[in-house]
C-alpha cells in the first residue's frame, strides 16, 4: 500500500506539532517546578511587634504580600504578637497558632490584621500530574499538527503546480 504524499504531510505534520507542544510544555514544567509539588503543611509566622509596625504602615518583616499554595495545602499562622489576628475566617489569639485547609482552587483575597493593606493574597492552585501535563501536550500539539498539515499540504500543491 502507497501513501501519498499529501497523507506522509499530514502524519509528520501532526507529530511535529505534539513534539512541539511536549517540548514547550516540558520547558515550562521545568521552570515552574517549585510550584508543582505534593500537599504539605506551610506555616506563616506572625513576629513580635507586627501590630506596631502595621501601625506605622510599615510591612512586616518574612511576610509575604501574596502567597501560592496548592490544593490539599495547609495554612498554619503562628501568631508570636502581643496583639490578637485575623486572617479571614481565622482568629489568632496572641501567642497561639490556628490552622486553614485549602481544599479548593481559587484566588482569594482575605481580610488580614497583619498587613498594612488589610488583605492577604492567597492562591491556590491544583498540583500538576503526570495526566495535566498529557491533557496540555494534546491540547497545544493537535492543533499546532493541524496548522502544519494545512501549511504542508499548501507546499505541496504549490510546488505540484509549478512542475
């Protein structure tokens, strides 16, 4: 059985484009590697002294404006103030700890006592596995193959008229 030029295009084509788009994917795994890992524990400290500091307007020290998290996630805030907190739904008393599950993908934006803006960026996002990263590949791949087949079978029709 002969295949025909045309159908040669568009196989090669196609795997092009899913070799592509497995590459590019694979590059960006690479770089955003800390951000894909397992669920585990993260605890933000609160530091003596925020209170005043936040009184001031002044940023405390070691805590981040926005933090990233992945689903499964826990938050534990350790308040080491003199002064009682709130994150969101959490109230932390003065030398106490309390803790918040992130079981959802979303971007939040929670009232926080510890901030001098009075909010806390957190996001949380689902880990990437071996099945996303597959879903991204076939996503991005098919119709990049698809627009190489339309592109290739252009040549050939071209270069079939000129001869």
């Amino acid at each position: 059985m002969k295949i025909s030029p045309t159908l040669k295009a568009i196989i090669f084509s196609m795997l092009l484009g899913i070799a592509l788009a497995a590459l590019m994917s694979e590059i960006a795994y690479q770089v955003l590697k800390s951000e894909n890992r397992e669920p585990t524990t993260i605890e933000l400290i609160i530091p003596s002294g925020t209170a005043e500091r936040v009184k001031r307007g002044e940023v405390p020290p070691a805590i981040p404006e926005d933090m990233l998290f992945v689903v499964g996630d826990t938050l534990v805030v350790v308040n080491q103030d003199s002064v009682d907190h709130q994150l969101g739904p959490l109230w932390i008393p003065a030398g106490a700890s309390a803790s918040l599950n992130l079981d959802t993908e979303e971007n939040y934006v929670m009232e926080c006592s510890f901030q001098p803006t009075k909010y806390l960026g957190l996001n949380v996002r689902e880990p990437v596995t071996l099945g996303t990263r597959l879903t991204g590949i076939f996503f991005g791949g098919l119709p990049m193959g698809a627009l190489f087949a339309v592109y290739s079978i252009l040549v050939i029709k071209k270069k079939g008229q000129k001869a």
